[in-house]
C-alpha cells in the first residue's frame, strides 16, 4: 500500500561558519551556512531498511532569514499533509506544478526567492523519498526513467520559443542508448569535481597556497578563486595560485556579482593575462544583457546560475548567448523538476552544466544531478566539473566522497540530503546546544 | 530631538475578497486581498496632529503566504529598534541600502520576492513617518527635495551601464523649473486614471457592460479588460466592451501572464483589430527577451512591471525595447527608493510610467510616485495613467479619491498607508472576527 504523508517536520539549522572567514567573498563576508530543512514524515515504511519512509530536503542559506524560509516551508503544509505519498513520474510532476502554480502563493514570486526555493525544498524531499522506496540513490533513479516519463516532470510554460516537450523528448531519447555504459564509467571513475577551499577571500596568502598546492596533490585539475574587493590583491592573489598549480590546472574566478557592467569588462581584462578558465557571477543574476555584454566584451569565459531565480532566466542566458557555463543550484529553484528543464535547455544549446556546490548539504545534493545529466541527458563529462568545498560533510548520513578529484557515485538509496539527527538537534537555532553556549559566551563578553 | 525606532509591530491582515470573484484574472482565480501590514513605532510625538510619531507600510499580497511576508518583516527588526527616526533623504537612503544589502538575508533573493518585498514595506513605511514629520503628502515631500538628493535615495549598482548618476542628475534638474506649476496643475486637475473594476474574468457580460458603461459616464477615458482564459470569450467581451464605451475610450487588455510567446503573438493579433490601448503581461515578468519578442511580432503596444522583481529587470527591459508602458508597483519592489531608481529610468529611455494599482491600498500608496514623477521626474502626465479599481479604500485613513476619472491629489501628511485600527482588528487573520466567524460558518457546513 502507498504510504500517505502525515506531517512534514522543519527545522531550522545553522552553522557558525562565519568565525573561521570559511565561505568569505566580495559580497558574502559573513556566512554562517545553513539549511531550512524539512522532513517529509509518512505512514509507510521504508523499502530497504526497514525505518519509516520519509524525505528528506532543505533551503541552503547564509544564516539570518533561514527562519524566513523555515516558515515558508511551513506554509506549504496544506499540500502534503494527507497526500499520498508522490512515487513516481506523474506523481512528482504533479507536486512541483501544485506548489509552484498555488494561485494565492504565486503573487510571492512568481516562482523567485523565499517562496520558490520553499517548493524547492518540499519538491526535493518529496525525490529523496521517491529514490529511497526505489532503492536507488537519486541519479540512478532518474536515470532509469524513459524519456516520456522525464519530459512530463518539466514544466514547459515560458520555455516553448526556446525548447519545446518535442525537443526535450528528442534530446532524451538520443541519449537513451548509452546509459547503461556511462552509469558503469561513472560508478568506477567518479564525475570530475573542482575545488572552490583554497580561494576564499578571508584566507591569507600562504593559507591560499598552500591549499592550492594540497588541491594538486589531491588530484584536482581546477580550483577556483574568490576574487573583487581590489583589483592589486586579485593580480597578486592569482599570480601566485598560478605558480603554485603550475601551467596546466584550471584556475576559476568569482567575483559573486560585485561589478557593473563597466567594471567587470575592466577588472576581467585585467585578469586575462592569467587565464582564469571562467569569471563567475561577474554582475547581478538577473542581469542577462549584462551578461551579455560582459562575455562579447573580454577574452574570459563567463559562468553563472547559483542566483538565478528559475528556469526562464536560465532560458534568456542561454537565448543571448550570455553564458558559457551553465550553473544550477539544488536548492535555488522548485528542485529536481526544475533543474531538469536547465538541464534539457542546457543540453539544446550545448553550453555545459558546471555545478554550483559547498555550502552546507549542496554538494551532496547537486552530485546527483551532474550525474544524471552525464548519464541521461547530455551524455558528456567533457568541459564539465562539480564544485566542491570540503565543509560540514560529516553531518549528513551519506556525505558526498571526492578522491582524486572526482566525486564519487553514491550509492546508497535517496539524494544523500538527510542530516544526522545529532547534529541537527546541536545546531538547532537559535535553541540547539552549540547556539545556547554562544549566546551565553556572548552574553559574558568571551569571544 | 530626533525620535529613535522603539519597535516594529506586524499584523496579517486578509480581506475574503475570493468571495465575490472581486480580482478573478486568468492567472489568480481567487485573491483574497491582503497585507502584511507594518507599523514603525518612536518614542517621538507626530510634528502635525500630535499623536506618536509612526510610520505605516506594507506588502499587499493575494492571500496564503501573507504569513510568510509578515515572517519576512519581522526579520528586519534588527536594523530598525534604536535606530533613529530616517527623516532625511540621506537617512532613507541609508536604510534602503542597508536592508537590501543585510550580507546574509541578500541570499533570499537577491533583491527579489518575499525578503525584497518586506524590506520595502519597511522603507515606504520610514517614508511615511519622515512625510508626516515634514507635514507633507508623500508625493510633495518627495518633490520639494533637491536633484542631488534624490540622486543619493537611488541604488545605481547595476544600472551604470543604462543609467549614471549623473545623467540621473540630468534628468531631474531638467524637471525642475517647472515643479511649482505643475504642483499646483495636479492639485487643481489631478492626476487621470483609468478602471480595471468592470474587466475582471469572473464577472457576467451584463456586469462587465454596465460597469464600463458607468466608468465612462463617470468620467473615465480608459477601462481595462483581463484575458487570457478563452480567446473566443475575449473576443466576444472586447466587442462588447467597445460598443459599451464608444470609439474614443481607450480599453487596455492583461493576459496576467498566461502566455508562452508565440501563443502571446497569436492571441495579441487576434484581439488588435479591436485596438487594444496595451497588452498587460502577455507573459512571464522575468522573460525581457519573450516580452521584446511580442512587443516586435505584433501591433499592440506592450505594458508589463506589476511583478516585475526589481530595478535590474526594469533596465533590461528597457534596453531591450520590450516595453511600451512600465508599471510599477509600490509594495513589489524595495519601496520608494528603488521606485525613484525605475522612474529615472523610464524618463532616461522616453517610456511612460503607468502604475499598476487595486488590490488593498495599492491605489494609496502609489498616486504619490505618479504625481512626483509628474512634478519632479518626467514633467508629463501624456500617456499616463494610474489605475483604479474600487475596493476596499474605506480601510484607509486617507483614502485614494478618484473623481471624473483623475487622482485627486493628497492633501494630508504621510503617504496615505495608514490603515484603520478597526480594519486591521476586524480582518486580523486567523484570530479577527472576520475571519473567526468565517471559519465558525465553515465548520458548520454552511458557505
């Protein structure tokens, strides 16, 4: 019998990464990462393992207004509670339209900021719990799926000048031959991962070397570099990340939306010289002709997307030529069904799929994705790498693995997103036990 | 003395508008017209009336998630308790900047949806409080300050490369000889307005009829009909509508964003013969490259700006030449800074700003940012218009006041946010009577 969902639990979780300057950029100097994060609760039992079938998903954010969104994950609550527990294709596709199209909840957006990434949440969740019943972990679970199956999970309202379900179905169906070989290179090598830990502005320069150094050994072929507080530190920054990667590893910049058009074609034709491999957010994320502008107007490549509100600016970058690479997020847009419509719009315009990660849970989640999009969907590897920050994994269950620079496939059932009830219930805010010993610090004057 | 922010105090308020099918549009079959309502309160005694010193504001929404926003507000409490009272435009420009810039809540959006919403509640809410103290309606506060401090009010991040704040300087000391008279032309004629009361989808043909019938005879020169829905029903309420109001009245269609583009270009060209005065929101807020594909593939000219996220999408929209009309909106973006910032735009391109107005205190709020861009921004009242639909205005203090189809100007101090005591106790939602006794007729099985 189909379990029906009885409660969704949601809690707020936050990390004080802010203290170590881990995560620090030109416009995030702060962090203290953190998830609005939401269980799924049903009267099922799981089908491998025997626990109670639940999912599990979450809103990354930075700290303050995590309550925000835990609230509107709340809100939500009417569509779940007393659902039977969405399954398969038609099920989840069914979901994702519900919470995006709630006549009422969609003046909040539409389909933007606190609102969406709370669908986003549910949505993703609602896939955890699907991929555990299946017992299969989430890539291999959406990669199992026919292409019929796939296209009626995308919404395709404002998408049809651009891609249209023949074309999705088209592109599914011409990937459909080789999936079983792929998924077999993907379980034995591992997806090509990059890594953002040496880079952030807060280090000081020999903390940055050195990490850039102990990246190489570790087998890591990019790494990337936060980069627009000054343009003398980010020459003498990179400078010195390229001499200690040598010639041949790719070196990213992010610059987390801090120039004006004028400035970024500026500070970036100042980089060139050092061959950064993209420029990341160099502006504002809803700013295609801005993006445009900034790639037709320098030599660097331009990356965006972990900003971008929803599949129909993805859209527009992709029509104006605006990106070289594409960067979906798995917890900026309404989940899983969304992601495969930037996936799908990604593959028709043939720009690559880098994904954005670190944070706390995002790289977990985003693995599966990548994956999937390498066995299914666009069917390449090539030009193609995850990020990945080594933080805060050791919270979740099934924390993702990179060895020699490559993530491994996960291979347990669900999308790796469930976090350990310990540390949930220690990093509680503000009531968890490692927030009450800070107020109190603080209270007492103690750093 | 300046009085300080002694504390925020939020209410959700909800009006059971869905009841009538008051608001019905192809895309929002069932508003319940709402507001998550704020008040600054000081420790400070009004300048004029001598009551407290406080500041009124809000975010109008359509229902469920008014929770949500109102969350979303009360976050903002930090920067605002013990802060001195923002009275002058160096202190309003300040707390503008500093709410959207919070380096953790910028991760909600950016400067988009629920977070950005809330924070212009809060500042439209200072503006109130600094209007009353300076004893003026909004509109006159705004329009007796000089060019350069209107240019500090304004965010120009992201706008360089369409507008500096030079040119915005430009703009508005060329405006500024003419202010007194044109001052004292609105006080005297006030400002034209036109009808969306007898358009909505809900209502019967004999409704429709009669009400445009009486929004003529009372003056008005332009009515608005939503479509979207059934092309041959809005072909038949068009035809009707023109023999209701004659060949002279202007009749503006809103698709409220129902379309894909090509479906836009279809139906658009099938009502042109009919001469629509604009097509409103022929499809998603955030597709700049959909809407200047529909502006160019058909001759009905394009409005569009209700939901548009923020001042970025503004400028991309009128780089692109997507756009006709811009309709702002007071409670979607942040507050009337970034208004200001969108106004100066439109008059930089040549485009005319029509706001989008109805729903609870819309019409309030945004006559003043109409009526200071006709003194103080772009000189003119051709080809503008402010809509006006008649609902719920006995709610207000100082209601909006539309007579032989124009705005009449505002006389009394603030910026006519204020709503009732009696209304907000009444419609408090869940716990006001309002809603109590609706929920007691519900359990009962009764409508």
């Amino acid at each position: 019998m189909r379990p029906t969902v009885t409660e969704i639990e949601v809690h707020d979780v936050r990390f004080p990464t802010s203290e170590e300057l881990d995560g620090s950029d030109a416009m995030n100097p702060d962090p203290d990462y953190s998830a609005a994060y939401v269980v799924l609760r049903t009267d099922g039992t799981e089908e491998t393992g025997g626990g109670p079938a639940e999912g599990h998903g979450f809103v990354f954010t930075i700290g303050r207004g995590n309550d925000v969104t835990a609230a509107a994950i709340r809100s939500l609550r009417p569509h779940l509670v007393g659902r039977p527990a969405p399954l398969t294709a038609a099920d989840l596709g069914a979901l994702y339209r519900e919470l995006t199209h709630d006549s009422q909840l969609r003046w909040l957006g539409p389909e933007k900021g606190v609102m969406h990434m709370a669908a986003g949440a549910v949505v993703n969740a609602a896939w955890d719990l699907a991929a555990r019943q299946a017992g299969k972990p989430l890539w291999r679970f959406l990669a199992d799926m026919p292409p019929e199956d796939l296209v009626e999970l995308v919404d395709f309202r404002y998408l049809t000048d651009a891609l249209t379900p023949d074309e999705a179905l088209e592109i599914l169906r011409a990937a459909e031959p080789g999936r079983a070989e792929r998924a077999a290179l993907l379980v034995e090598r591992g997806y090509p991962a990059y890594t953002t830990s040496p880079g952030w502005l807060g280090y000081s320069d020999e903390k940055m070397v050195k990490l850039a150094q102990e990246a190489v050994a570790d087998g890591f072929r990019q790494i990337k570099l936060k980069v627009g507080a000054d343009l003398d530190e980010d020459l003498r920054r990179l400078r010195l990340a390229r001499e200690a990667v040598g010639p041949e590893v790719r070196i990213a910049v992010d610059a987390n939306q801090r120039w004006d058009v004028a400035e970024a074609l500026r500070w970036t034709r100042a980089l060139a010289p050092y061959e950064p491999h993209w420029i990341e957010e160099p502006t504002s994320p809803d700013d295609v002709l801005g993006h445009a502008a900034i790639r037709s107007g320098q030599p660097v490549k331009v990356a965006t997307g972990e900003h971008v509100a929803n599949r129909v600016v993805f859209k527009q970058l992709l029509q104006a030529g605006a990106v070289d690479f594409v960067q979906i997020d798995a917890a900026r847009v309404a989940g899983v069904n969304e992601n495969l419509a930037i996936l799908l719009l990604a593959a028709k315009f043939g720009v690559p799929v880098c994904p954005h990660a670190g944070g706390v849970g995002l790289c977990e989640l985003v693995q599966h994705l990548a994956m999937f999009d390498f066995v299914a969907v666009s069917g390449s590897w090539e030009d193609r790498v995850i990020e990945y920050v080594d933080h805060l994994h050791e919270h979740f269950d099934d924390p993702a693995v990179v060895e020699g620079g490559r993530y491994r496939a996960p291979a347990l059932p669900g999308s790796s997103a469930r976090m350990h009830p310990g540390s949930i219930a220690a990093y509680r805010y503000p009531d968890g036990p490692q927030w009450q010993a800070r107020t109190a610090a603080r209270q007492e004057g103690t750093p």
